[in-house]
C-alpha cells in the first residue's frame, strides 16, 4: 500500500506541475530555489562543522539552526508580502533585507550560521573526545571504542 501511495504522489506531483507554472509565469523554479536558500544553508553548516570540527557541540548546533532559521524566515516573509519583483517593476521590499540576491543571501545566510555554531560552541562546554571517536575527520581513524552519549545518562 505505502508504494502505490507514493508512486501514486509521484504521479500527482508531476501532473500538478503544469498547472503551477502556468498559474506563477513560470516562476516555480525561483520560488523553490529561494525557498531552499533560506532555509537549507544552516542546515549545511551544522553538517560540515560537525564532520570537520570536533569542538561543535549540540548547543551551538541547536542555536546555530535556531538563527539562522529565524533569519531565512524574516527574508522569506518578507519578499513573500512585498513580492520579488522584476526588472520593469521593483518590489517594494525594505533593501536592507531583500537588497541582496537569494543566492548570494544563502552564502552569507551559511557564514552567519558558522558563526553562530562556532561562537556557542565555544562558548559552551566541549564534547569529549571519547564520544567522537570515528564521528570526527580528525578522530576518524582512532581504534579506540566510542562511548555513546546516551550510555552515560
């Protein structure tokens, strides 16, 4: 039942493409490309700062997410109620926020989280060692056995 389910969204999805487009000038493609801008890049720097950084902890992952959540949703709401405009109409949009590009929002969207990460984690007291143990780039080929964090509660 859970495949003809899915196969039958699939089928859904794809039939329902058309008429989305047709409905927004074809703008479909802007609208899921911003939208992953502004939600996506926290979610790739809590990834890449925990594979490559062994100081990264859960609160600075937490708050990190938290940011830049909270940033990415003020960015979408608004161009969302001033719309994004076109080269014959400009949006009315605040130029502090909707001023830059969405793409070049999601870089700095991604530094702004490393920051965040970076700063509470550093902030907040570090991980051991022990419970990173081949989680980590730099413990990955340690032989010794990684104590679960769970196992200690």
């Amino acid at each position: 039942a859970g495949r003809v389910f899915g196969i039958v969204l699939i089928v859904i999805s794809i039939l329902w493409v058309p008429l989305i487009q047709a409905s927004q000038n074809g703008q479909l493609f802007h609208y899921i490309s911003s939208f992953s801008s502004y939600i996506g890049p926290p979610v790739g720097a809590v990834f890449l700062l925990a594979i490559f950084c062994k100081r990264v902890n859960e609160q600075g992952a937490f708050w990190g997410l938290m940011v830049g959540l909270v940033i990415g949703l003020i960015r979408m709401i608004t161009e969302f109620i001033y719309g994004t405009g076109s080269c014959l109409e400009p949006s009315n949009c605040p130029r502090i926020i909707c001023g830059v590009h969405y793409m070049y929002f999601a870089i700095i969207l991604f530094f702004v989280s490393i920051l965040v990460i970076l700063g509470v984690s550093f902030l907040t007291e570090p991980i051991p060692d022990v419970h990173l143990y081949r989680l980590c780039w730099s413990l990955w080929n340690n032989t010794e056995e990684r104590i679960d964090l769970d196992a200690e509660q």
